[in-house]
C-alpha cells in the first residue's frame, strides 16, 4: 500500500471531492469541505479509510495533506472569480502539526499562491489533535487566524475534553460530530448534548456545522436550536468538482436545502 500510494501521488491520482455546506435556516450554500479520493487504476475510487491510515504511519500524509491544501485553495479562487464566495473547509492532519513553523508557512504558501483571500480558506483540526499539546496549537493558529484564515474544531463532543476547555482554543468553528447527529428523533441523551453544544456555542458567538444530518427530523430540530451550517446526505453527498459546479448552477435560481444528484440535468 506504501508503494502503491507514493506512485498515486507521483502519478496524479488522487483527487478531491466536495460536500456542501448550506444554512440550516435558509440553505444557501455557505461552503465546501474538500474529500480527499484516490482513482486507483485496477480498483477504481477508493475512499480514505483504506489509505489515510498508511498515510500517517509512513509520513507520507505530509506530501498528501500539501497536496490537497494547494488543490483546494486553487479550486476556490477559480469559484471564487466565478462570483461564488464560498469558503473552502480543509483538513488538517497531526503530522503536519509537528512542524510547526513548516506547517503555518506551507499554509501561508498555498494562500498567496493561489490568490486566495484568507477568509475564505477554513482549517479543520479534531478535538483529540486540539488537546494533545493545547498550548502550541494555540500558538500555531492564533498566528494564522491573524492573517484571516479561519478554523473550526472537528469531532467535538467526540473525545475527553470537556466542553470549557474546548472553548478556550482559538477557533471561530464548532462542528458536531455525526455521532449525535444520529440521535436526534430516536435519542433524547444525544438531543440534549446537541442542544447544551449549540447554546453554548451561540452565546459564546462561535458559528456552528453539524455533520450527518440525513433527515428532515434532523434539520428541524437543528434549525430550531440555533444551529448555523448543515453538512450530511440530505444536504448534499462529496461529489466531483463537475457535479459540485452543476449544483451551484442550481442554488443561483433559487435556494434549495435537498439535492437530488441523479436528476441534475
């Protein structure tokens, strides 16, 4: 897989593909979080679960998560001067954390290469990353988020910290893990969590994005609570960058929440 994985990335094979995110009040389309995928030649597309993991113990992770910095913050500025001022959520992965002064100028590298204004470029980073060493994450994004670039905490709820020391790092995002999400409508422990993390974000003026919202059930109960960006299946799956333009065709004549990716045409 190590092997197989250095020729995709010599070999152009990996490939990026976006998930909306819309309002959960009003479902217009707010941004995009680039996937990562890999079109292996033999067997086709292969999803990240079946090779991130080598990613990170080999180190090649790096390479990868550059790679997918620069794509990304090049497909927002084409979008960009398409008048869509989307922002363009990305993922951030330990390794990369471990040089810190290289990964704070790689990030600034990819901006001012491609052109993009930093606002719209948002930095995912998980809540086990986040208090592994709170201090020097800290540092590493207060230094980024002073040029403009934005960052959201990913997996919230999920690990050990708690919710006050979550609110104490610097970020201006909170996304809900998929896991509550599940919940809401069959779990009234998960709707509580839900609810406690959306109050609490809102009054601390942190813009929220729920993940895995799969049923109308859901985004009502969310849109009820405060919530701010909606992301899962019934808002929209990771599609290819032509699938993804087709559907912003769409949201120009009208705002929708649902979209059927089989009926585009």
């Amino acid at each position: 897989m190590e092997a197989e994985l250095q020729q995709a990335i010599e070999r152009d094979e990996l490939v990026l593909h976006y998930q909306p995110q819309v309002g959960a009040g009003s479902g217009v389309l707010v941004g995009v979080e680039a996937l990562i995928r890999w079109r292996q030649p033999e067997r086709g597309l292969i999803g990240p679960g079946a090779f991130i993991g080598v990613a990170e113990e080999t180190g090649q992770i790096v390479e990868i998560g550059r790679w997918v910095l620069r794509k990304a913050c090049e497909q927002c500025v084409v979008w960009h001067a398409d008048g869509l001022d989307l922002r363009m959520a990305v993922n951030i992965s330990l390794a990369q954390f471990r040089d810190p002064e290289g990964f704070a100028g790689m990030v600034m590298s990819a901006v001012e290469d491609a052109g993009l204004p930093p606002a719209l470029l948002e930095m995912e980073v998980t809540e086990s990353m986040a208090m592994r060493d709170a201090a020097e994450v800290s540092r590493i994004i207060d230094s980024l988020r002073e040029a403009g670039i934005r960052f959201a905490i990913d997996d919230s709820g999920t690990g050990y910290s708690s919710l006050v020391q979550l609110t104490r790092l610097p970020f201006d995002i909170f996304k809900i893990d998929r896991n509550f999400t599940a919940g809401i409508g069959t779990d009234q422990s998960a709707e509580v969590i839900v609810q406690t993390i959306l109050a609490m974000t809102k009054s601390l003026d942190y813009e929220t994005v729920v993940e895995g919202v799969e049923t109308y059930e859901q985004l009502t109960f969310l849109k009820s609570h405060g919530c701010t960006m909606a992301q899962g299946f019934l808002v929209g799956e990771p599609v290819p960058r032509e699938a993804m333009e087709v559907w912003m065709s769409v949201l120009r004549h009208g705002d929708i929440v649902i979209c059927d990716y089989d009926n585009l045409d």
